[in-house]
C-alpha cells in the first residue's frame, strides 16, 4: 500500500499539472516465492539492466527470469531515455506494446508481469487494486495514519 498508493497519487499530481512532463506508470509482478504474484520493491531492476543470467536467484529476489520480459523493459527504458515515450520495441521476440500515458481519470498503468498476462495496459488501475485499497486508506484511515505507516515514503506521501 506505501509503495503503490502513495506512487499513485504522485502520478495523480503530476499529470493534473497541465503543463508537467508526460507521466507513464507500471507495475511490475512475480511469480515469486510459491507462485505468489507479489514482487518485492526494486525487483524489476537485474530486468531493467539484463543481468538475470549472472546474478544468483537470492540476488534476482527469487523471481525466475524471463529473457523476454527483460528485452521489453530494455527497450521501454531505452525508449524513454532516447525519446521521452517508453514505448516497446522488442525486435528479438517481437513484443510490440505503445505505452499509454497516465492520467488520473483513466488511471492507465502499464502492467509488465513476469509469467501470465505478459505486457498490456490496465486501464483504472487504482480503482481495481485490492479493491480500491487506496481510497479506502486515504479517505477512511486518513492521510496521518499513512504518513506515519508509511515513514519512508514521506516525499511521495499524501
């Protein structure tokens, strides 16, 4: 909830700001440990950087690699850097994805999952979270319950 509702409502602000950069999100899943689709904080990175091959299973947060869900965040990556559009171009395996800009009443994330499902956009992503967990913890729990839950994330807090 810190992580993702919080990064959501940066989003949010950001793209409200007529004249703001272009604002894209993704969401990065497992598998993980057991089949769960939960994937630790910071898991996408040896996949940003192509390093599943060399790095232990311990090192790659115990999510197996996927050369081909690497080559697309390569390219996104890359993409972004060299044009400012993330979009996928992935030559090898022919993975071809236009990454949709977010915005706040669509709420589009890009959904990039090691396993099922693949890359696609999601469409209303905040609202079908968990069951809309992040209204419910801003409106009902309150902004002060998060920031002091959420300590780390204070810059990207409510």
């Amino acid at each position: 909830m810190c992580h993702t509702c919080c990064g959501l409502r940066l989003a949010e602000q950001i793209s409200s700001n007529q004249e703001g950069p272009a604002t894209f999100v993704y969401r990065f899943r497992g598998p993980g440990v057991d089949g769960n689709y939960y994937a630790p904080h910071a898991s996408e990175v040896p996949f940003v950087l192509n390093q599943g091959t060399s790095l232990s299973e311990e090192d790659q947060f115990r999510i197996p690699w996927n050369q081909n869900l690497s080559d697309s965040m390569v390219s996104a990556w890359v993409n972004m850097a060299r044009d400012g559009t993330p979009n996928i171009e992935n030559r090898i395996e022919g993975v071809n994805v236009e990454w949709d800009r977010f915005d706040a009443k669509e709420g589009k994330v890009l959904m990039l999952q090691n396993g099922d499902g693949g890359i696609r956009n999601v469409v209303d992503f905040k609202k079908n979270y968990r069951n809309n967990v992040c209204d419910y913890w801003y409106d009902e729990i309150g902004k002060d319950v998060i920031k002091t839950i959420c300590h780390d994330f204070t810059g990207l807090g409510p």
